[in-house]
C-alpha cells in the first residue's frame, strides 16, 4: 500500500507529513513526501526553492519527479536539508521542483499518481496561510503553498487538504481561520512526535517545531522569526482540521491566478500584482543585507548576558517561549551558528529546554495546562 502526502509549503510541512503519516496510518508502510527543497536563508544562502539541477545524486522516479536519497547533496553554495531528512526518515522524499510553474507542479503531481497508484492522497499545510486570499496584512509566504495548490486543484483526483497547527505559522491567526477550517481529522500528541524526535533537534522548522512542543503539552505564547511575531500555543495548536479543496482554491486569489503559469518567475511576478510582494524578493533583499552584516562571535561569556536581556524584556512582553532560530537572529549569529547555540544554551541551562523550543519563563519550561 502506497500514500501520498504533499508538504504544501516545504521545509517544516514535510516533517510533519512524517508524523501525520504515522498517527494516522501507523501501518509500517511509508508515504511518499513530496516536497519544495526551499529551506531560507537560515540553511540555504540562495533565495528561493532549489530545482533538481541544484543537487547531485538524486534519482529518478518519473520524467518530471525527482528522489532525493540521503545520499544526494545540493551543489555549493546551495543548502537543503532534505538530504539529512532522507537519511534520518523511513520515507520516500520526492522533490518539487517549480521550475515550471503551476503547469509543471501539476504534470509532477500527476505522474507520480499514475506511478504509485497511491490508496490515499494528502496535502497537508501546517499553519493554514494556502487558505489566505492573498491580501491580508500578515501574510509573508504564499507563493510556494498557493502553487502546490494550484497543481492540486487541477489533478483528477480525490486529494484531502489537511491544515495542522492553525495559526502555528504566523500568517493568519486561528480565529482568521476558525470559520474555514472543517472537522477535526486529528489532535497530535506527544507519542505522535515520537518518530521525528530526533529531526526536531535539528531541523529549523519554527511552525512544525511549534506544533510538536504544543503536541507534548507546550502552552503560551512563543515569539518567532526576525521580528519577533507572537504566536499563542493552544490546546488548539496541536490539532489536524480537513478543509475542502475546491473552497480552498475559490478562497485563494494568487493560486488560482498562477494555474497555466509555465516557468516561477511567472508565477513570482503574479505575486506582486495580487499578494503586492513576492517572497523570493524579500529573501533577495535579507540576503544582500545578510553579507553586509558582521555576525558576533558565539563566546558564552557575551551570549549568555544578552541572552538573559532578552528573555526579560521579552518576558514582559508576555513570551513564554522562543525558538532557537529566533534567539540566533536576536544575538545576532550567523545561520551556520544555530547548533552550537543550542547546545551552549542547553549545557548552560537544560531546565529550560521545553522541546524543541526554549522557555524564558522564570521558573523554567511552561508546564502543560489547559486553556479556557
């Protein structure tokens, strides 16, 4: 028996179709992982997803579908973490490659369903920005969530798009989503996180590392990304809601207006006439800023009181908790420092390690509680 799932958005979806995977088949059998290698500028110093040409070894499914083993490594200065989630997963990591825009995401889509004749097919978003219509305020990141599903709105098919974590990914808060999102297909729990334990050590991911510490019991409030967003963690935080495809696809503006595109700067330059931005060009410009920065030296004897400056202003700003690849852009570290960090920090203070996240409260990790 073979099953698709669709990380809709790349990088952190495709952890969590790992853990879906799991605590809804838990069969022994695998899902198939399609997904963007487009992990930002924290892993990957150039802007925008990879293609296929940007590795070596990958192999090949279909004409237009790529494996990425764990034996595949992106070519410098490009970075991806799929080769290390191939080598840690038990599954089949298939790459999207946008090259050619809506039209060939689908062709993609479509091939690998005539190939694996798959008994089920998810697409799976965590956070819920594929429901945005496009114009609202606090939208960051459309463009790679708008074309999976774009492609999948056009394949004949019965795919089920499932949204984890409403709100987990900043874009559009819960009660944005409360009236879009239909019945609940799961709630994780901490036995869920069990076979990704390991990727979260790892993997940068902030809306999937949200969704698995609200999973283990996590509940405040966890500032994220370069400016600091606040994202409440609920008793709602963990959950699975299905959503009905085709509504999805009439709500969202950018991903019906890129459906016949052919190559992604096409479908970039509909971004900015419908979203006003493209994300790609927000990288480009963070990434120039990025060279002309000078990074401070990771020395426990500065980041330590920095650290402790931080966590008391953000405390009183309400923030339970944070990510470690906030605190490596609040002390002003380069991307390649996210690790050490981590481990310095845990070394120093393991009491406040509430995982994968950190907890600034003062009396350490915020214990489980339920929320009114």
């Amino acid at each position: 028996m073979t099953r698709l799932i669709v990380a809709a958005g790349g990088g952190g979806d495709a952890v969590a179709a790992a853990m879906l995977d799991a605590a809804l088949y838990g069969d022994g059998d695998q899902a198939v992982i399609l997904t963007y290698a487009w992990d930002r500028l924290l892993i990957d110093p150039i802007p925008g997803p990879r293609s296929a040409d940007d590795f070596t070894g990958l192999e090949v499914i279909t004409p237009a579908v790529r494996k990425v083993p764990a034996e595949a490594r992106p070519i410098a200065p490009a970075g991806s973490t799929l080769p290390r989630l191939a080598w840690e997963l038990p599954h089949t990591i298939a790459l999207i490659d946008p090259r050619h825009g809506a039209e060939g995401v689908t062709r993609q889509v479509e091939e690998l369903l005539t190939h694996l004749q798959p008994t089920t097919i998810d697409l799976l978003d965590v956070g819920g920005d594929v429901l945005a219509r496009g114009g609202e305020p606090t939208l960051k990141s459309p463009l790679a969530d708008s074309l999976t599903l774009a492609a999948c709105g056009q394949v004949n098919a019965p795919i089920r798009l499932l949204v984890a974590g409403p709100g987990l990914d900043g874009e559009l808060s819960h009660e944005d989503l409360r009236g879009l999102l239909g019945p609940v297909v799961h709630t994780f729990t901490a036995k869920d996180v069990e076979p990704i334990g390991s990727v979260l050590e790892w993997h940068p991911s902030e809306a999937t590392g949200m969704l698995a510490a609200t999973a283990r019991g996590v509940r405040g409030t966890c500032e994220v990304r370069d400016a600091g967003l606040p994202i409440p963690l609920t008793d709602e935080s963990p959950t699975v809601h299905e959503v009905d495809l085709d509504e999805a696809l009439s709500r969202n503006e950018l991903a019906r207006t890129i459906m016949a595109t052919t190559t992604l700067d096409e479908a970039e330059a509909l971004s900015r006439e419908v979203c006003g931005f493209s994300e790609i060009d927000y990288e480009r410009n963070k990434a120039l800023w990025l060279k002309e920065q000078q990074p401070a030296k990771l020395d426990a004897g500065s980041v330590l009181p920095q650290l402790a400056q931080f966590e008391a202003e953000a405390r009183s700003r309400g923030v339970t908790h944070t990510t470690f690849r906030h605190l490596t852009e609040v002390l002003n570290l380069d991307g390649s420092q996210r690790d050490d960090l981590r481990q310095l920090l845990l070394h120093s203070h393991p009491e406040q390690y509430a995982a994968p996240l950190w907890s600034i409260t003062a009396d350490g990790p915020q214990k489980p509680s339920r929320t009114p």
